[in-house]
C-alpha cells in the first residue's frame, strides 16, 4: 500500500525573471517558489514529505503536447540577446521568455513526470511538485499566459502512455480558463477536464467564448470538458465547496479517474491582485481533501498561479498539510452560494445532463438568456492576465485571519472490540477498553430504557468503551475511534448524549440503516441526524432529523447512495458544521464496504476528523477493515466507473434538496427555486 507525500522542489526553477517593463507579466516573480517553500519549512512540513530527485524532461516528453516546430524556437532562446528574446516574445500573449526559462521549464516538466512516476509506480501516496514557469495555459505552438510547456497535459499523456491507464481527471482550481489544457483533450474522453474560472462575461483574460459553460468537448470528448465561469469577482468558501458538491465530485465519481491531476493555483485564493475572489486559504484543505478519495489516492497537485505572496504561501501548506493527513481545519460561517455561482452551476448543470447519468434526473433546467450570454466584450477590448477584466476595478488590499495550526494527535485511530475481532484491524491502531458504565449510567439518553437489557455485562463494557473513545477525542489523544458494539441503538443514543453533555454544541449523526434513529432529535440543533436507509421512518418530528430513503435492486444503488452523500449529506454537514461526526452502521443500511469507505473518507474533512463509527456485531467482516482503514486515511479503494443510479432515488435525492435547500443554503444548486440568496 503506497504511503507517504512527496514534495518536490528545486531552486534553480527560481533562476529566471522579465527583464524588461510589461504590466501584465510583473507579478510572476521567483518568490512565487520561495514564498511558498519557505512557509513549508516554517511549518515543519518538508521534513515529513518524502523528497524526490528533480531532472529535465526529454524531447520525447514535451513532443507528448507540443509541435516539434515550436520546441525548437524555444530551444534558441537561451542565447537570444535582450532584443531578440523581447521580439520573440511578441509573437506570443502575456509571456515573457529569459535565457534560463527554457532550462526551468524542462526542470518543471520533469519535475511534474518524477511525482507523476512516484504516486503511479506506489513509491509515495501523493504529493505536490512547486514549480515554475506554470503550464495551463501553453498550447501546443504557443506559450500563452506566463506559461511555456503545458506542465499537467505533458502528465496527463504521459500516465496514459507508460502506465496504461485510460481515465485521468484534471481538474484546475486556478483562477484562470487553462484553455490549453482545454485544447489538448476536447476530443479525448479518456480525460476528464474541470475548471473554474472568472470569467465576467467573457470580459476576464484570456476573454475566450470557449471558455464558457457550453464548452463541453467535441466529437468523442463532448461531456468531458466541464467549464464553470465566475461572472464575478469576491466568490467565497460557499460558493467553491456548492461547485464541488453539485458538479464536480458527481461527475468525477461517475467518471471514476484513475489518476487526478491538480492544475493548483491559488490566484483563487483572497487577496489575490488577479483573482480578486474572496476563498481563504483553508478552503484548499477540504478541496484536496474531497478529491483524495478518487483514484485510490492517487493524487498529484502541481503549482499553476498565485501571486499574493501570502495567500498563496497559505493556500500551498493548506493543500500540503491535507494530503499529509493532517485533520481539516473547520469552516464557519458557511451559507448559500451568491446568484451569480447558482446561475453558473445552474447552466452547467442543465448543459451536462446529456452526457452524465447522476444529472439526468436533476431539476435545473437551461435558464432563458442565462447572464453569462448577455454580454461580450467586442472584439480588442481584452486585457492580459496582469490587468484586472475592468480598467475602473483598482486593486485593494485585503486582510484576513492567518490560518490556524492544524495539530494532529499522535495517534489517529483508536478501537474498541469485542473478543475474536481484535486481529481484524490493521496494526497501527490503539485498542481500548474502557470502564463498564452501570446500568443507570447506560439508561441515560434512551428514549425508552429497558433496564433488563441493560443490565447485559457485554453491553455495558461496550458502552463504557465507546465513551472511553468519546473521551480520549475530547483530550486530543486520538483524532478518531471505531467500536463494535451488541447493540448499535443503545451505543448510539448513549454517545450523542455523551458528546452534547462533555465535547461539544453540535453532533452529525449519519445514521444508514432502517427503524427509529435511538435519539431524540429535537429542534435545538445540538444534533443533526441524516438518515440514509430503504423504508419511510414512522417517527420525524424536527427539521434536524433529514431521512433519505433509497430504494435497492439487486444489492445497494451505490451510484444513487454517492448522489446522495455528495449532494445532500456533505452540503448539510458542512452547513452544520459539528465538533463531531457519529456514523453508526445500524441493520438493512444495504451499504456496501467500498461506498462505506468513502463515505468514512469524506466525513473525515468535517470536525477536524473527529469522528466515531458504531457497527452491530455480527455484521463487521469486511466492514469492520473498510472503515477502520478510511479511519486511518488509507487510500480508500477506487469503485471504477459508476453506472446510472436508480431513477427514483435521484427523484427522492432531489426533492428532499428542493425540501430542505431554504434552511440549508449549501443545498442550493440553481438561481431560480428557494429564497433569493444575498449576492456577496
């Protein structure tokens, strides 16, 4: 099992700059690297990343995405003088060229291949190479755009040769459109582009009509270049995450990619003089952490933009940190998506339905003469990406809190398990048994106690290692705990109320499996309980209690039980935002090991990863490895390609998001149902 993050770096990709005066390509500096490799060294975090060795990319690589004709005008610039490389530079957009920059680049190349190579062959788990120049926006007989060799289409051919894989998701969390990146696999359906850009109407560089939601791909490839436009500038933590909700991690989970590429650029980040949205840096910690669950953890993030020194040296440890395993900080504050994000996923939604199956069923519809469609700039007007899209937009300084340490406890994964049971866990584990509680200290929190049960020796020592996990999170000891317990019920009801009386004000409850949730859920909000189970529950009374009920044929709808956590369960928890997360396995949840491992995977990114799973005995076996191994953060296994889901669950999905999305404002996914949503 491959473990482990590399990082890989090396200061001559710093050894380059513009030598002459142009306004759109000033803020490409070489302290875009050092920045961010300083502030991993203040954090202690290159000394727990696995260093790769750096080398140069062949001809043979950069010929993967390039023309032969234009390597070899690059090839020439290292010994054009001043004049000669500025003229160079002119036949090109909103680049500049330096004699080492064509060194760097092939050291940013081979920088991208040595990761690619290393997560691949399982030498490391994942990892991230800061590099320099960025490659998104090179196209195959063109730099564009700071960039010069398209750094992630070079790796995304590169795993497809020598690895033979055939399905490779990129997605480019970059401010800006990589229409490069676009270019090189808009007839390839074998990659899976996603990106999010400002766009403003078409009035924000690279000012492209491609660029916008109805870029789907061609021929083969239509469907699999997924474009979100930003039609304005302060777009927040809210927005980013309902993106992912709502289109990306749908898709990607249908798609089922075997490699996931990060075009990483934090010119997404706040105070960012391009970007201008307003994200804090923590925000790329949940991202990452919602994607390393695909592709069996395979994951490679590589440095596109980011040109707040500060933003985007926070944004670089963010991302580090996470694909570390380090636990998710909390984000609060959280609410509905502005108009302008809903009408953009509102179109990409409707645009996509053709194409993918989790959006057939969905609700949104192509809105009449969506805004994104109102206005173009005439032809001329653009401006490069070192100008803002407006000439009057001036830029601002922007403060914001300095993230805060994200500390992990020594020992992640605690458990606590009957006799027979305890060889089923990996090693690397805490084994706990706690006191035995008494009878009348069990009875606590029981809607209806019945105290002849509960005078059962087993049960009671179940119970008093369950709050002995509860316990231990509460004193940082362990981040997270499993215990196997005679009756889920009763451990359930006596944990919610362990944890609302001793941890914490809010508790998510995420409850699979038929019959009364043990615990009475009222509309104070300390705890939410999300109910995935077959049969209507006879007993809901609060809004805080949310049931969705899937239908199964032939085994569990596994595609439909994915929409469901995606689209509803992650939007609610994070809206909710607990200090911790309950996943109790209760009987007929029909959840397979392999969906259940994500879903333990995905709900580590809530509570700082405080959580604890409660599984009935007698129904552990491969469950019982699944979940502790997610736990653990261990890759968690891929489920290939996913089929349709059910028709009538999609239906149950999305009515209950259309229910629920006034209260819950993460929920919302169009412009036009549920309460008008106060613009940013």
């Amino acid at each position: 099992m491959a473990t482990g993050t590399a990082l890989i770096y090396d200061e001559e990709m710093t050894r380059y700059k513009l030598l002459w005066v142009d306004p759109a390509c000033k803020i490409e500096v070489p302290e875009r690297l050092t920045a961010s490799y300083t502030a991993l060294q203040k954090q202690g975090l290159i000394q727990r990343c696995v260093p790769l060795p750096i080398r140069q990319a062949t001809d043979q690589e950069i010929l993967l995405a390039h023309s032969e004709e234009y390597l070899e005008a690059v090839k020439k610039t290292p010994y054009m003088s001043l004049e000669e490389l500025m003229t160079f530079t002119q036949q090109y957009g909103d680049v500049y060229f330096h004699p080492n920059i064509y060194h760097c680049a092939k050291l940013a190349i081979g920088a991208t291949l040595q990761l690619v190579e290393s997560v691949m062959t399982g030498q490391v788990r994942n990892g991230m190479a800061l590099v320099r120049p960025p490659g998104h926006h090179s196209q195959r007989s063109a730099a564009n755009g700071f960039c010069v060799f398209n750094n992630v289409a070079i790796a995304a051919l590169y795993a497809k040769k020598h690895f033979n894989i055939s399905r490779v998701l990129i997605v480019d969390w970059d401010v800006h459109h990589g229409q490069g990146l676009q270019y090189c696999f808009e007839e390839d359906p074998s990659v899976l582009y996603f990106s999010w850009h400002r766009y403003e109407h078409q009035s924000f560089w690279p000012n492209l009509p491609e660029s916008d939601y109805d870029s789907v791909g061609k021929g083969r490839g239509a469907g699999f270049n997924i474009n979100l436009p930003w039609n304005k500038v302060g777009m927040e933590n809210s927005d980013y995450l309902s993106v992912f909700f709502h289109v990306l991690l749908p898709i990607a989970y249908e798609f089922g990619p075997e490699l996931v590429l990060v075009s990483a650029g934090f010119d997404s980040a706040i105070g960012d003089p391009e970007g201008h949205m307003s994200a804090t840096p923590e925000i790329f910690a949940h991202l990452t952490h919602l994607l390393m669950p695909l592709a069996g953890g395979r994951l490679c993030a590589i440095l596109e933009g980011g040109y707040n020194l500060t933003s985007l040296a926070q944004s670089v440890c963010q991302t580090v940190q996470t694909l570390l395993g380090d636990p998710a900080p909390r984000l609060s504050g959280l609410s509905s998506p502005c108009e302008s994000a809903l009408e953009s996923m509102q179109c990409v939604r409707a645009v996509h339905r053709q194409y993918w199956s989790c959006l057939k069923h969905t609700a949104e519809t192509l809105i009449p003469e969506p805004s994104t469609k109102r206005c173009r700039l005439q032809e001329g007007d653009g401006e490069g990406p070192g100008a803002p899209a407006q000439k009057e937009e001036e830029a601002q300084e922007v403060e914001w809190p300095e993230p805060k340490p994200r500390p992990a406890p020594s020992i992640r994964t605690a458990v606590a398990l009957p006799a027979g049971v305890e060889d089923s866990v990996p090693e690397g584990c805490l084994h706990v048994t706690g006191t035995p509680l008494t009878p009348k200290e069990a009875e606590k929190g029981l809607r209806n106690p019945n105290l002849g049960e509960l005078k059962d020796e087993t049960l009671l020592q179940s119970l008093g290692s369950v709050l002995s996990l509860l316990d231990k999170i509460g004193k940082k000891e362990i981040r997270n705990g499993l215990a196997v317990v005679p009756d889920v019920s009763i451990a359930t009801a006596c944990a919610v109320q362990h944890a609302v009386s001793s941890l914490t004000d809010r508790v998510l409850l995420v409850f699979l499996g038929d019959g009364e949730v043990p615990v009475e859920i009222t509309d104070e909000g300390k705890v939410l309980a999300v109910q995935i189970c077959s049969k209507e529950p006879e007993d809901r009374k609060s809004k805080y209690h949310v049931p969705v009920c899937l239908k199964q044929q032939g085994g569990s709808d596994v595609p439909g039980f994915l929409q469901a956590v995606l689209g509803l369960l992650l939007p609610l928890a994070y809206g909710y935002d607990p200090g911790l997360v309950l996943e109790v396995l209760g009987e007929g949840s029909g959840v397979g090991e392999g969906a259940l491992a994500h879903l333990t995977s995905l709900l580590q990114g809530l509570a700082q990863g405080q959580t604890v799973a409660l599984i009935q005995r007698g129904s552990e076996g491969e469950t019982l490895r699944a979940t502790v191994s997610s736990l653990r953060e261990d890759p968690v296994p891929a489920l290939g390609p996913l089929g349709a889901p059910l028709a009538e669950n999609t239906q149950v999905i999305e009515e209950q998001r259309r229910r629920l999305q006034p209260q819950w404002g993460l929920l919302r996914a169009a412009g036009d149902t549920g309460p008008a949503a106060a613009e940013h």
